[in-house]
C-alpha cells in the first residue's frame, strides 16, 4: 500500500514539483511541549516570507526551505523560537509561554479567554460538522451541544430545520434562535447556500449574560458563526477536499398490504363494494402473481452527494487571507428533490505596521439551484397532497403495476387508477383522482417543476484602531442579501396540467415565477476602554451605537396555456385576454359573449416590507486576579415594529469565581479548572406577528366584483410591545485531573413575560375572537450538561487517543399565565401546563363482544360513545423534555473514529400517516396497513383493530395515533486516516492528506411507526424523511 | 493627548448611527386604519370589502354545505378522503361544530359596523349625497341581513318573543363582552336596520347583486315567516309576487347554468373570475371534479320526470343505474364557463311563493287553499304544464306538501336544515336519512328532540366572554 502510494506520488513528483522546488532542501522534525507532547497545528514558517505549514497531529511538519533561512516555529500558548536551517532535521521544544487556555467567542468582543467568560455559551468546534453531508446549517447543530434542539420537517435537499434553545421561549413571536454570522445578523431559513466547511467554530450564547446585547432579538438565543480566517504569520496553506455520498431511504416501521393480501381483504372482510370483491381465489392469485408492487420500491431511489472544495489560507505579518470555492452537490432520495450549490468565500484580514489599527472584510457569495418535489412542509403543504411521493408508499395501490408494458415507467395510470377511459383516452378527472395517486406523484416529480434558484451574499468590513492609551475606537457595516427566484412549471403534458388552467380550457399548464429578495443591512461603531489598572484588576469597557434595517421585497407571476414547444419560456405563454367559447348555451352554433370564457388570464403580484431598529448598548467588565469577575451589559434598542412602545431597554450582569485561582486550591491537585458562573437579565423578543404589527392596517384589493375593497386587516393591539424573558443562570465549569474531565453544568430558570398571545375576544362584540397582545407568561426550567472524558491521551508512547464526550439538556417549560386558559384544540397551549400539550380523548381499544370502539370517558370509566367533552390533557407534550447527543473520538496512529448519536426523548406527535392506512373507510381506493387484518370479527376475540363495520373512524380516533417520537439516532460516525507526513514529505507537494468514510443517520431507534420519528411538525403526515447518508471523501493539505 | 478629541467624535457617531426618525416606518402594501377613509368612493371600497367577507356559499361557513351535508340531501361520495366526515356523521359540538359560522357573520357584521363607522367621519357634498345613503342602506340592509342568519341558527326557538336571541352588534368595539338579548329585541333591531335601509336606499338602486327596496322586502317577508307573524310575511310576499314572475323551465336552467338569468333572482351574491367562492367546491374536488359529497339517493328518487330540477340538480355525469348510484350534484355546475363560477341566489322568488304559502297554512286562520295555489304555482313553472295540488286539510298535511316542495326546490341553497329545525316540532320529524344514504356508519337518523337544531354558541365565544349563555343541551 505504501510502496502504491508513492508511487502514484511521485507522479506527481516527476510532473510539477521538481521544477518548482529544485534549489530547495525539505526540512522535518517534530514540534513538541515541554513535556514532549506532539504539538498538532503549530505554525512553521519561513522568517520574512509567506512559506509556511502547520504541524499535523503528530507534531510533525515538513517544509522546504533554502540553507541559512530561518524558520520560526509557534504555536498558542507557546513562546516562538527561531532557527536557522543547517540540516534537514529540525525537532524543536516549545516552552509554555503565559497561560494562554482555550477561547470562547462572545458577541461584540470575538474571542476571549474562556476562563473569563460568565456567561452561559456552548461552543461547537467548526472540525465537527465539516465534511457532513447535511445541507443546512441548523440541521448539523443537532446533537452537537446541551440546550440545543434541532427538528427538521423534511428531509428534502434545501429544507431547513427548527432550532430551539433551552425550549420553546415565545408562543406566537418567533422561537429561533439569532444567527450572526462574522458580526452579521443573518436570516434565519436560509441555510441552504452556506457552506459549513468555511465555519472555524459557533458559539450558542444561551444566558442573558451573553445574549442581553442583543437585546430585543436576544431571547431565543443567539448562534454566532465564526468562519475560517488565515492565521498571520502561518504563510501559503492551499486545501483541496472532496466528498461523494449516496443516500438511502431510513427503515420503514410499518407494513401495507401487498396485492393478495388486500384483494382477499376488500372481497372477504370490507363492507361495501370494490374491486376485491368479485375476484375469485385464483383470480386473485392470477393478478398478485402479474403485480405486486411495493411502492416504496418505485419512489425511493439512491441519491446522491457530491463536494469538491479548494481553499487557500495565507497569512503575512500584517495580513491574513483565507479563501474558498465549494460545489456541491445534493440528490434527494426521492426523484425530483436535488440540491446544487456554488459557494465562495473570503476573509480578509490586516493591521498596522504598529498593530493599533486594524481591519477586515469578510465575504460570502452563494448560489444554489434547488429542486422540489411536493412534500409535507413545502408552500403551506400538508402532506395530503396526492402528488407527494410519500403519500404512494401507504396508499399506493399494490395491485397496479408501475410499470409499462414494454418496461418503461408509466407516468400516466391505467384504466383500473381511472385515469384511462375504456377508449384508452386519458380520462383527466380520473388522472388526477384518489386512486391514481402513486402516478399522478411519479407524474408530477418528472414532468413539473418546482424550482428555487437563491443568490445569498454576506459581506461586512470593520476595522478598529487603538488610537489613544487604553482606548479604541472601531465600526463595521455589514450586508446580509438573499434573492430567491422561485420558478413553478405546471407541464401542459402532465397530469395536473390537463387540469391547469381548468379542464376546458384548450391550452394547458401553467408557469409561475416570484422574485424574492432580502436586504439586511448592519451599521455599528463603538468605542473600547481596556485597562490593567493595577496587577490585579482589569477592567473593559465599552459603548456602542447600532442601526439595522430590512427590507423585503417580493413579486411574482402565474401565467397560463403554456406552449409545449418553449417549455419554461415567456414565449409560450397564452395571451391573458384569449376568450374561448366551451359551450354554445343558445345552440345557435355561434360565438356568444355570454358564453366567453377567460381561462388564461395571468395573476400577478408584489410586496414590500421594511423594518429598522436603532440601539446604543454598552459593556463592562471587571477581572480581579483572575479569581473574581463581573460582567454588565445594558442595551437600549428604539424599533419601528411598535410606534406606540418603540424603546425598550434590556440588561444583564454576571458574575464569575474562577475557584482553581484561589490559593487555597494550589494543593488540591486533582482539580485543574473550576469555576462558577451566576447571571440574571432581562432579553426581549420582538420578532412576532407582521412587521407592522402596531398598527391597524386595511387591506386594498380586488374585492366584491373584482372592485377595489377595503378590509380590516388582522386586528391588532396597537400598544403592543416586545415579550421580555427574564433569565437567570447559574453553572460551573469545571475540569479534574488535567482536564481530562472537563464539562459545564448549568442550571437555568427563564421566564418570558408579556408574551404575544391570543387575548380572547367577544366575536359577538367586537367581530373578531381574539386580537395578539401581551398577555401570557411562560417559563423555561431546565439543566445543561455537557461533560468529556479523555480516556487515553496520545503521548510520545502511547499511539492512542479515546474521547468520549456527552451533552443533555432536560428542559420544563410551563405556562404560567394565559387569558382564557388555553388556546387550541387538540394541541392546546394551556395554563399550568408545556406549551403544545395533547388534548384528546383517551382511545381504550375494541370491545372484544362487539368488536366497537372504545374510549375513556372524561372520569376514566370505558364508553362506547364518543363524546368530544371526554377529551382530557394527556400529560404528552409535543416540545421534547429531553434532548442531547454524545459519542466518542478514538484515534489510533493515523486512525480515527468518531461518532455522536443524537436523542430526543419525552415527545409525543400524531401519527396521522398511520391513521390514513388504518381507516378502513379508505379501503376501497387506499392499501391499508396490515395490521387491519386483524381486525374483529368474531366475539370473544381480543384486538385492537374494531370491527370493520365501523367504517372508517379517523374523525373519532380520539388519542389512538398520539404516539412516543423519542428517537435515539446515530447520527454520524466517521473513520479517517490520515497519511503519515513522513511519507508525505517524499511527495514534496502534499503536506496532509486525510481519507474518511462516514455514515450519517445511519440507524434510528424509535418507537414511531412510521420512515422518521424527527420533525417540527406536531402532526406526521407522510414527511419526506431524513435519509441515511454514506459518504467517502479525502483532503489534501498542500 | 490630543488623541482625545477623537471621543466626543466617535460617541456623536455612536447616536447618529442609532439615530431615531428611521424608525417610521409604514405598511407599503396595505392602508392604516385611522386615515384608509377620506372619501365616498373609499366607503364604496369598504362596502365591496364588507359584502365580500359574507360566505358567498363556499368555502369555510357555508351554509349550503351545512344544511345539505348534515340533512337528508346528500350522502358520502364515491371519492370521499374524509372530506366532510363530521357533517355527515352529524357532529354538532362547541369547538368546530358551527363550521364557523358565528364568527364569520358576526365579522361580517363588523365590517358593515366599520363602514358605517367611517362613514360617520365624512361630510358627502351635495353630488355624492344619494352615493353616501346608498352605502348607508346597504350596510344597514346587510347588518339586519346577516343578524338574522345568526339568530335562525343560534335561537333555540325564533318562534318566542322571549326567547334568547343573539347579540345584535350595532358599534364597532374591541372590548365588548355582551349578553344574548331575547328574539323580540333582535327582531326589533331587524326592523329598525332594515327601516332605515329603507329610507336611505335610492330607488334607482336595482342591481340585484347588491341590497335593494325588493331585497328589503324579501327579507321582512323570510323574517316575518320564521318569527311566525305571518300576516307580515303575506303582505311583503305579495309585494314581491305582484312585482317578479317565476322562471320558466328554460330560464330556471339558465340561471343555474352559467347564471345567465335572473329573472326570478331577488338578491344574489355575485361569484365572478377571480373572485369566486366555488360553491360547487362543497362537494367536489378541485380540479377534477371527483365527488367526495353526492346528492341522497332518496333526494335523487323524489325529483320525477318532467320536473326541470330534475336535470338542474342531478348533473350529467350522473350515474344513477352503477351500483353504487353516482349521483353528481348539478345545481353548481361548471357551466357554461367553466370554471364553476356560479353566483349564491339567496333570495328567489319561488321561495317566497312558499313563504306566502306557509304564513297562509299558518297563519290565525289559516287558508289552506290558498297555501296549496302557491306551492302549485311553484310545481307549474317547474314542471312547464299545469300541475294540480290538492287543497291541504289540516296544518300537518300543509306544512308536509310544503316542506317537501322546498326541499325540491331549495336544495343545496342552504334551507334544509332550517326547514327540518323550523318543522320539527310540527310534524314531530327529526333528520331521517334513507338507509341507502347512511352506509357505513353514518347515523341514519337525527331525532327531534337533539339539541343539534340549534347551533352551540361557540366554544370560543364562551371562552372569552363570562356574559354569554350556551344554548341548552351543550
């Protein structure tokens, strides 16, 4: 294998290297402590020049450099030495300089030294989530650090997930968590086109110590991305990364009817009258042997995920320089759902010969071209769509073939799906009907378009300078721009089109397109005191003035009768005002005006909206000896959402024991770090509702007659204001036995006042049955843990490294105050109780005389009667109670496994797929799930399916699909080699190369029956789920 | 030091950068409240925008769905998904029972209230006098309109005085939590509105997709029948009768058809393209047409040969001989248009031939004869000949031949359940669906006794407001 390599190598060699190289000598060795451990990515650099290279994680470097150069070795933490060169083997020992420990990046400051952070923020290492393929940002945060919950709705390329931050913070206003990426507040749906591998680390701010300076916008938590910069000094550093993956569909955990069992079923135990029910044994044998089609088989395909990436880091004395390029590309694994992707990204960074004055641009340009199939989540879909290929698998009839008979797919349907009629014509009715469902989807993801094109570009540029002793003063202006064009065929040669834009009409189809676009724009200055006023006390302080404005804008078109010729092109649209004539209603075998038709007449449509947000907030902070510190923040933020309240002021103080400092500790050896953190403050949340949410509006528009009509619009308190979250936070970080175990426990009680709810109305009174006001209070308690164990260190001995690591959070969120007790129906948000809580009747099975339904009346006693008033609160919540993730890093030489399995556990969602294929109501056009099979039919006998007599009973199901959603999921494991940079130095180009395969997703425990028990949405109701993933890759570090 | 200066510099940077008057910021795409009406014409938008949020017979709060679906017309389609299955299975609670219908008339209401209540703001100059009292009439005639709907769904019984009523919202509040006042009072309310309507009403304005004088009487003439003053309810009828003449068979079809006439049309919620309510919707899918509601098969057996609402009702791409029947309903058809654009006649004639024939059955001393020439009058047009109907015996004998012929002639116009609750104590029927009608599971039968003839106030409204009284039985 090695001699392989080499050899291959060396092509390479023979091809540029010698050229460019010839004069220079390689030089290696290997970097280490004091106490001579490997130092992984020091710096080795070539003194005057922009040469230089990292340190792998064996401390070992290789660099080519002229006799007589100097090459300075560093690394943080560490005091530099110089050398000079006179041999080809340079080991060098790296004293500790000042302590210098891990940072933690916080808002506004960049990064700090963690120990003097008393604020609650988990960090997630950048090298964690690189090379995953998962599209979305959020989406890779799942399992990733305590306190951090991460649902995604949909496994579709380019969908984003839910993030909640120590529970649901807010009922109606917005619950996500800010994200700033670089010092820009950016949207919070639009992940797609980012790319993860550009990210060097995100923090999540969780307590108001930390997020107060956000003030109204702070209240869910605030994540902020750090991307890649060039580290000064560290010279040309070129990478090359590639990934392929396929995806897979997950376990299917339930069981339909294949064509025997259903067409025995229809004729022998379904009431009524369907196709099932005149076949004979054999005939029925005859047609199930002819097809029996597993429809899961024909939706799911294998998609798969393609990356290459080449980013170039360079870094100077005074300037630093990280740039990169990424395609990539993403198949779902359905047809029709794919993802592809350019991004860049550059940061530039620069100071003074002097270092008082420095600056920085950052910039981020993406482009992603996605691809839509119909799911459960897509445009306000609810999953029931019968062209949504997760439909097919439950409903999807298995007695139809799929195919053609010359082998082909058939996207059309049979006679026996209603969509032929006995000529062979395609009947358009029945096309587009209940029982042509599996070909109407299959129709629909080949022949129509659902197609998101998004420009997304964040860019700032800031810059500082220390222009007086103690004092600095500094600003940045900061972008975030997204233009999504959104682009909608209905083919005239699809089934849907045969209905677009109606039946009659002669020409078909239809083309949408909406323009979207979003500007997010951030101005900031501030002025920084920072001052040792003696040895032992520090101080910092600073003030700052900021402006933010957004500005929405949106318009679109629907243009009808679409030329099958010029397919997506205006040019073959019908022109709006074509009259047709479909009827003849005085028979006079003339075209009469009252008999004109218009079916082609384009819609159209446009918006705007805006909002703007001007604060002054401030810091402090004291360190006393390292031992003691205390943190302030006040910011006071002016908003135009609320013309009557626009000011609100927002503040929190913190105060931190750095415990290990104490003298009194220098003896206990086995503790290395210990601290203890307190904080309380006060966030808001302004975000809720529309952005003129103060005032009363009235809506214009095509009314009555197609005339101009004025209506109110959604009626509104007009002194509403933010909702305020209270939050307080005491936690201790600590580390034992030279941090080996290291972790943070946290304990939090937040409690969110004058939340936007629904204040309850007198329709009768006043028109409307509730207006959203600040009336409800609601609170977060709950635990953060995040703990890690370095089991075995590698050592200049010991070749192994084993890492386990864990996170959990337990989360009690409770109304506290909610006019009217609860809002809701069946998942009600009530008074003393979680937010989104189940509300139903208590579902008690089949009596075994009689084979009838049963339920829990609203005293527990069994009834046969089901009463809506029975329903009782089931002590079920939707939001988890529980969630984390844990796993372990193991690394052996060049070897490394890492895995983190993902949980969420104590959620409970409606099962309402499962409840479609065990309605037997629907048995005469749907499969059904097996279980059906079982239904009563004799008394005596004990099921829980009732007595098909009952018909179907999904409007009397009481409680019956409320099920357990907790999942325990591997959610990524990766083994990697990386080549040892002895073997590498021989190549004279490469310095790192790193080979992995990775699984993601790969199993899920649960007891959900259905493909995926993840979501945000409450109800499941055939989700497109998130795939298995399995993907192989390498990186080349040159 | 004199880096110094450089502070109050930056910190004047500070506040300009969160500088105040950015922050007033107004909608682009919609009006504010407080300035949206300046002028006649913006009245004339807010009445089009008052009348357009009255359930134009689709879609969410429709009655024609409701007093077809949960009644004896209908039964479950061949391509029912569970499409409607509450209204079948006659699931009448306080949390979605009313299919909104409270909230969506009493929002109506308020936006006639809102009009009315800018329209208190503007001076009209002499020009726009007569343009200012039309809105005025009209949304005074919609008001009393839209309160009587509220107060036949939601009174257990209209036929007492002092009964409880509904609230009859006359302000516009955002703060009100009122009582139910007695179906006396309402009716006064009704008759207050509509008076006024009647005095403010030009009598140039004839365009019957709006309120008119004849829509005024129309409705004093269907009020007076439901609240039993029926010497009321023959004078406006014959006020009406004297006035219009009923659809032959060519123009009954017409009328539903593509509503291409309106001969014997009072009053009808115009559905145009692009502002269509899709009534037809109520029982099919979108697009293809598929039933998920069909009309009864007993419905479908008592329309006979010769009888125009035969081939009106039953649409062609009925199959009455496939087992099951499909019986496609055709009231709504696509048209002639298409786009199953079909306008909601909610007042005709015919139906106040059977007004008038009702007060005569039941009025003090009732003119039995009378009743049956009314209903005759109704079956003649019908059916294109001269029918005959015996002269009615006995109040009992009345009420069945009348309510059998509005059934006829009023299905899938949203009268079937009101007539089953208005008759029920009369000819002590509840609901009774045909057996054929109520397969699987579906209840056959609604006895008179249910509390589910009249609506739960609902939930909501109880929720909110400690001053409301739920009818009785939920």
């Amino acid at each position: 294998m090695r001699t392989k390599f080499s050899g291959i190598l060396t092509l390479f060699l023979a091809l540029f290297v010698q050229i460019l190289f010839a004069q220079q000598q390689t030089v290696s060795g290997t970097v280490t402590d004091d106490t001579g451990l490997p130092l992984p990515g020091a710096t080795v650099l070539i003194e005057g020049t922009n040469t230089g290279k990292t340190t792998d994680f064996d401390g070992n470097y290789s660099i080519k450099a002229n006799n007589g150069q100097t090459l300075v070795f560093s690394y943080v933490g560490f005091t530099s030495q110089k050398i000079k060169v006179t041999s080809a083997t340079i080991n060098v020992q790296l004293k500790q300089g000042e302590a210098l420990e891990a940072v933690t990046i916080v808002a506004y400051g960049g990064a700090v030294n963690s120990a003097k952070v008393a604020s609650a923020i988990a960090t997630v290492d950048g090298s964690t989530i690189e090379q995953v393929p998962i599209n979305s940002l959020d989406q890779i945060l799942q399992g990733a650090a305590a306190g951090v919950s991460v649902n995604t709705g949909s496994g579709q390329p380019g969908q984003s997930g839910t993030i909640l931050i120590r529970g649901r913070g807010s009922l109606q206003g917005d619950i996500e968590p800010l994200f700033v990426i670089d010092g820009v507040p950016v949207d919070q749906d639009n992940f797609r086109s980012l790319n993860q591998n550009d990210i060097e680390s995100l923090s999540v701010l969780k307590d108001a110590a930390a997020t107060a300076i956000y003030g109204n916008r702070g209240s869910g938590g605030v994540v902020i991305v750090t991307t890649k910069k060039g580290k000064k000094g560290s010279g040309l550093n070129i990478q090359y990364r590639t990934l392929y993956g396929v995806a897979v569909k997950p376990k299917t955990r339930f069981e339909v009817m294949n064509a025997s069992q259903f067409l025995t079923f229809q004729r022998d135990l379904l009431p009524g009258n369907q196709f099932g029910d005149s076949l004979s044994d054999t005939q029925i044998a005859a047609i199930s042997a002819q097809t029996n089609t597993n429809w899961s088989d024909i939706f799911f395909q294998q998609g798969t995920t393609l990356s290459h990436e080449l980013s170039i880091s360079t870094g100077s004395e005074n300037t630093s320089s990280y740039t990169s390029l990424q395609y990539y590309k993403q198949e779902g694994i359905t047809l029709g759902s794919d993802l592809k992707r350019f991004s860049f990204r550059n940061n530039f960074n620069g100071s003074s010969e002097s270092k008082k004055f420095n600056y920085g641009t950052t910039l981020t340009l993406n482009y992603s071209v996605n691809n839509f199939i119909v799911d459960a989540t897509r445009g306000g879909n609810t999953g029931g769509q019968l062209d949504n290929p997760f439909i097919v698998p439950y409903i999807g009839l298995p007695y139809l073939s799929p195919y053609n008979p010359d082998g082909s797919l058939n996207l059309v349907g049979t006679q026996g799906s209603g969509a032929l009629n006995a000529d062979g014509t395609v009947n358009a009715s029945g096309a587009n009907g209940f029982v042509n469902t599996a070909f109407l989807a299959l129709n629909t993801a080949r022949l129509n378009t659902d197609q998101e094109n998004e420009f997304k570009a964040v860019g700032s540029i800031s810059a500082d300078y220390n222009f007086a002793k103690n004092l600095t003063a500094g600003g940045s202006v900061g972008i975030d721009y997204t233009n999504i064009e959104l682009l909608q065929i209905t083919a005239p040669g699809s089934i849907r089109g045969l209905i677009t834009p109606s039946q009659a009409s002669e020409e078909k189809g239809s083309q949408s397109e909406t323009f979207f676009r979003d500007a997010n724009f951030i101005a900031n200055a501030f002025l920084r005191y920072q001052n040792d006023i003696t040895e032992d006390l520090s101080v910092t302080a600073s003030l700052y003035g900021e402006y933010n404005y957004s500005n929405t804008q949106s318009a679109g078109f629907t243009a009808f009768g679409l030329n099958p010729a010029l397919p997506g092109s205006g040019s073959g649209f019908t022109a709006g005002n074509t009259a047709e004539f479909p009827a003849d209603s005085n028979g006079d075998g003339v075209d009469d005006p009252e008999d004109q038709v218009f079916n082609y007449i384009p819609g159209v449509a446009s918006s705007e909206s805006e909002i703007a947000l001007a604060s002054v907030f401030a810091t402090a902070a004291i360190d006393y000896q390292g031992k003691y510190g205390i943190e302030a923040t006040i910011r006071r933020d002016q908003t135009s959402r609320f013309p009557k309240n626009p000011t609100g002021t927002f503040w929190s103080v913190a105060g931190r024991w750095n415990i290990d400092n104490e003298d009194f500790m220098s003896e206990v050896d086995v503790i290395s770090t210990l601290k203890l953190r307190v904080s309380y403050g006060v966030v808001g949340n302004q975000n809720v509702g529309s952005r003129y949410q103060g005032l009363q509006t009235v809506n214009a528009g095509p009314s009555y007659q197609l005339g101009t009509g004025y209506n109110l619009g959604t009626l509104v308190d007009e002194n509403i204001k933010w909702e305020t979250a209270n939050k307080f936070n005491v936690g201790l970080s600590f580390g034992l036995w030279n941090n080996r175990l290291s972790g943070e426990l946290d304990y939090y009680r937040e409690v969110t006042k004058d939340l936007f709810s629904q204040k309850l109305l007198s329709v009768a009174g006043t028109g409307y049955n509730q207006v959203t006001a600040n009336v409800a209070d609601m609170s977060n308690t709950g635990v953060d843990l995040q703990i890690a164990y370095d089991i075995l260190r590698k050592s200049a001995t010991n070749p192994w490294s084993v890492k386990i690591f864990a996170n959990g959070n337990y989360n009690k969120n409770e109304v506290e105050r909610l006019p009217g007790g609860f809002t809701g129906n069946t998942l009600r948000v009530a008074e003393g109780r979680p937010a989104n809580t189940w509300h139903q009747v208590r579902w008690a099975g089949v009596d075994p005389s009689n084979g009838q339904p049963l339920y829990l009346d609203i005293n527990g006693d069994i009834t046969n009667v089901f009463n809506p008033d029975d329903a009782v609160y089931l002590d079920k919540n939707f939001d988890p109670t529980y969630t984390g993730g844990f796993g372990a890093d193991i690394s052996y030489k060049g070897f490394t496994l890492s895995s983190l399995f993902s949980f969420v556990a104590d959620r409970y969602r409606q099962n309402s797929s499962l409840a479609i294929v065990e309605d037997v109501g629907l048995a005469g056009f749907a499969n059904q799930s097996t279980t059906i099979l079982n239904a009563w039919t004799t008394p005596g006998q004990v099921t829980d399916i009732p007595s098909l007599s009952f018909g179907g009973l999904r409007a009397v199901d009481g409680d019956r699909y409320i099920e357990d959603a907790s999942f325990l999921r591997l959610r990524n494991v990766t083994l990697s080699y990386t080549v040892d940079s002895k073997i590498l130095e021989k190549t004279n180009i490469l310095s790192g190369m790193r080979i992995f395969v990775q699984g993601t997703n790969l199993v899920t425990w649960t007891k959900w029956r259905g493909f995926d028990p993840e979501s945000n949405q409450s109800t499941g109701f055939f989700d497109y789920p998130v795939p298995r993933t399995f993907s192989l890759g390498f990186d080349l570090n040159f | 030091m004199k880096k110094y200066f450089l502070i109050p510099i930056i910190i004047t940077l500070l506040f300009a950068v969160s500088c105040d008057d950015q922050l007033e910021r107004f909608p682009v795409d919609s009006l504010v409240e407080e300035t949206a009406y300046q002028s006649v014409s913006d009245l004339e938008a807010g009445l089009r925008g008052a009348i357009n949020s009255i359930n134009r017979g689709g879609g969410t709060a429709s009655l024609i769905a409701f007093n077809s679906i949960f009644t004896d017309n209908t039964r479950i389609g061949g391509n029912n998904g569970g499409q409607q299955l509450n209204l079948l299975n006659q699931i009448l609670n306080s949390q979605t029972g009313d299919q909104g219908t409270w909230a969506d008339r009493y929002n109506a209401i308020n936006n006639f209230n809102r009009v009315l209540a800018g329209a208190a703001a503007i001076t009209p100059g002499a020009s726009e006098t007569s343009a200012y009292n039309e809105v005025l009439a009209q949304c005074y005639a919609f008001r009393a309109y839209l309160h009587h709907d509220v107060l036949t769904y939601y009174s257990e019984d209209l036929l007492n005085g002092s009964a409880l009523g509904v609230h009859y919202q006359n302000t516009v509040s955002t703060s009100d939590f009122p009582a139910r006042a007695t179906v006396a009072e309402n009716l006064t309310e009704i008759d207050n509105d509509l008076t006024l309507a009647a005095s403010l009403m030009p009598s140039s304005s004839t365009d019957k997709n709006f309120a008119t004088q004849d829509f005024i009487t129309f409705l004093r003439a269907r009020v007076a029948l439901y609240s039993g003053d029926y010497t009321t309810a023959i004078s406006n009828a014959n006020s009406l009768i004297s006035s219009y003449s009923l659809a032959n068979q060519a123009q009954y079809t017409a009328m539903f058809n593509g509503d291409t006439d309106t001969t014997e049309v009072i009053f009808k919620f115009d559905n145009v393209q692009g502002n269509n309510s899709n009534i037809a919707f109520n029982w099919i899918f979108t697009g293809t047409g598929g039933n998920f509601i069909e009309m009864s098969t007993e419905l479908f057996g008592l329309f006979t040969t010769g009888d125009v609402r035969r081939t009106v009702n039953v649409d062609p791409a009925s199959d009455p001989g496939a087992n099951p029947p499909l019986l496609t309903i055709g009231k709504y058809p696509a048209g002639a248009d298409t786009n199953y654009i079909n306008d909601y006649k909610a007042m005709r004639l015919s139906e106040i031939y059977l007004i008038r024939a009702e007060a005569h059955a039941r009025k003090a001393a009732p003119d039995f004869a009378a009743a049956s020439a009314d209903v005759n009058a109704v079956r003649t047009a019908r059916f294109g000949s001269p029918q005959t109907t015996a002269a009615y015996t006995s109040l009992n004998e009345a009420i069945t031949g009348i309510k059998a012929e509005r059934r006829l002639e009023l299905c899938y116009e949203g009268f079937r359940f009101v007539d089953l609750k208005r008759y029920r104590n009369i000819l002590n029927q509840g609901i009774e669906r045909d057996a054929s009608d109520c397969a699987g599971g579906i209840p056959c039968s609604l006895p008179v006794s249910s509390e589910k003839f009249t609506f739960p106030i609902p939930q909501a409204e109880i929720n909110a407001n400690p001053n409301m009284t739920q009818n009785s039985g939920y």
